[in-house]
C-alpha cells in the first residue's frame, strides 16, 4: 500500500457513499466534456471512472494512467490498455442490477404503484376508490416475453420464474441449456408478440436493432400488453409506442431509457398516467459502483 493519494477522474454519477468511498483515498476530478480541460485532467489521471471509457486516441494522453474501471470495455480498450500496462476493472453485477431495475419498473408498472402513491399524497384517498381506479395485474402466471436473451434477458428470465411468472425468450442463437436452467421457452418473434402479456426489450443498440419495436410490431402484441424497456431507448420506435399508448393496444409502459435523454419538460410521456419512467439509472446502485470504486482503488495501491 502506498500513502500517496492517486489522482482519479471521474466521468459517471456516483452513489453518495461509493463516491464517500472515493474521496477518502484519492484526489477526485470530474472529466470535462470536451475541449483543452479535458485533455488536461485526462493528463493528470492515475484511474478513471466511467461508464465507459474515451476512446484510444483520447487515452493516449493519460500517460500517468494506471487503471481504468467502466461498466464494459470495448475490446480496442482493452487492447490499449494491455498494450500500456494499464489495469481495466469491468463491473460483474451491473447485468444483474439492471435485472433487477427491469423487474423493479415491470412490477411498479403491473401494480401500477407510482400513480396510486401519487393518488395518496395528493389526499385523494380515501375519499375515492383508489383500488379500484389502480387495481393492477400479477406477475405470477402472467407471460412475460424477454426480447433478447443476453447478459441482462438471461438473468431476468430466472428471476421471472422465481417468481412464477412463465417467461419466454426470442433470441438470434439457439439457447437450450437457457431453457432448461431457466424453465424459460425459446420461441420465434411472432410467437413472443401474439402471446406475451408483457414485452421486456433487452437488446442492445446497433444499426439491426434500431426501431426493431414499431408500429407493426406493436400491432401484434395482445390487446393490453405492457411495454418496458431498459435497453436503449431507440431499439422501440416513440412515435409508434405513444400512438399505441393513447390508443389502448398498450396498456402502460415501464421505460428507463428514452430517445433523447433527459427528457424535455413537455414531452408527451410525461402526461400519461399509464407510463412510469426512471432517469436511466439501471446500473445505479451501491453496490455497483462500490465495486468499481473499491476495484479502482485496489488497483492504484490504496485500497
């Protein structure tokens, strides 16, 4: 261990006591946008924290870079990194907690939790029949289809039969041993569409999956289904999700990521009752960023 404390640039929001954590071992600078400040505070960076990480070319100025920890590290990185000696940390619980923040919106959607606490606190109970205006619909027996069955669909898919939900997957790759640990049912996507109460988008964003949730897609899902996403905001088609919305074909949408973010105060989203929206904060919690923050640490000798 060494007394010296490590200069650590920051590019991510942190957990108040993940960022506590930092501050009692290093020297902490936030990465500016862009611009000469920039360059100068990557210049001064023994670690850097970030969602993910600036790109080679912007690295190459961190010479007094020693360790880097992101939520992922593309491979150029990582390349990069060995290439330097450069220590990269990548979280293992962020698929997991992002898991668990899906689950989190679907169940707040289904139970239709954030209007009802809104009813109460506006003093509108018990002066109406609040359990009738949101009465809402179980997750057990209810069938959930998880469109994309990766790092974050696969670990929800066995958190939604733990919980008696009977989940189903769509997939570019046969997945069986999925199924058989996971109770789960691999189908085809038309199948997933005509058949799920709830659709949970858990693709990740590239030109192939861009708008894959639109108009026709939508118009296939069962009268009443639910939406959540918590994958990228453009992999389902806006317009087509708030015609949808205001039409009934979807009954409510649980969404953490958006077109364009933050969200502009007057966006249409924000007037429907039936829509609960988190600030894309899926991978924001303790536990997460004290992982990368204590990995970081470790790293540059003071942990």
């Amino acid at each position: 261990m060494t007394n010296a404390r490590p200069v650590v640039v920051v590019d991510m929001s942190l957990h108040p006591l993940a960022e506590e954590r930092l501050l009692t071992s290093a020297d902490v600078e936030r990465l500016p946008p862009c611009g000469p400040a920039r360059t100068d505070a990557l210049a001064r960076a023994e670690g850097l924290l970030a969602y993910g990480p600036p790109g080679p070319d912007e690295l190459a100025c961190a010479a007094r870079l020693r360790a880097i920890a992101v939520h992922l590290a593309p491979p150029a990185i990582r390349d990069a990194a060995r290439a330097r000696d450069v220590t990269v940390i990548e979280s293992t619980r962020l698929w997991r907690t992002v898991a668990e923040h899906t689950l989190a919106l679907l169940l707040a959607t289904l139970r239709r939790v954030p209007p009802a606490d809104a009813a109460v606190r506006a003093g509108r109970w018990p002066t109406e029949d609040l359990k009738q205006r949101y009465s809402g619909r179980d997750l057990a027996d209810a069938t959930v289809g998880v469109l994309g069955a990766g790092r974050i669909g696969a670990r929800l898919l066995r958190m939604l039969a733990a919980l008696e939900a009977r989940p189903q997957f769509t997939d570019d790759r046969p997945m069986p041993e999925l199924e058989r640990s996971t109770g789960a049912r691999q189908v085809d996507l038309d199948t997933l569409l005509a058949t799920s109460d709830v659709l949970v988008v858990a693709l990740p964003l590239d030109d192939s999956t861009r708008g894959a949730v639109g108009a026709a897609e939508l118009a296939r899902l069962r009268p009443g289904a639910t939406l959540v996403n918590t994958a990228r905001g453009p992999v389902v088609d806006e317009v087509a999700m708030l015609a949808a919305l205001r039409d009934g074909r979807l009954a409510a949408a649980g969404l953490d990521v958006h077109g364009d973010e933050p969200l502009a105060a007057d966006h249409p989203l924000l007037a429907l009752e039936n829509v609960v929206i988190t600030p894309h904060l899926g991978g924001s919690t303790l536990e997460c960023d004290l992982e990368l923050v204590d990995g970081l640490l470790e790293a540059l000798g003071t942990a």
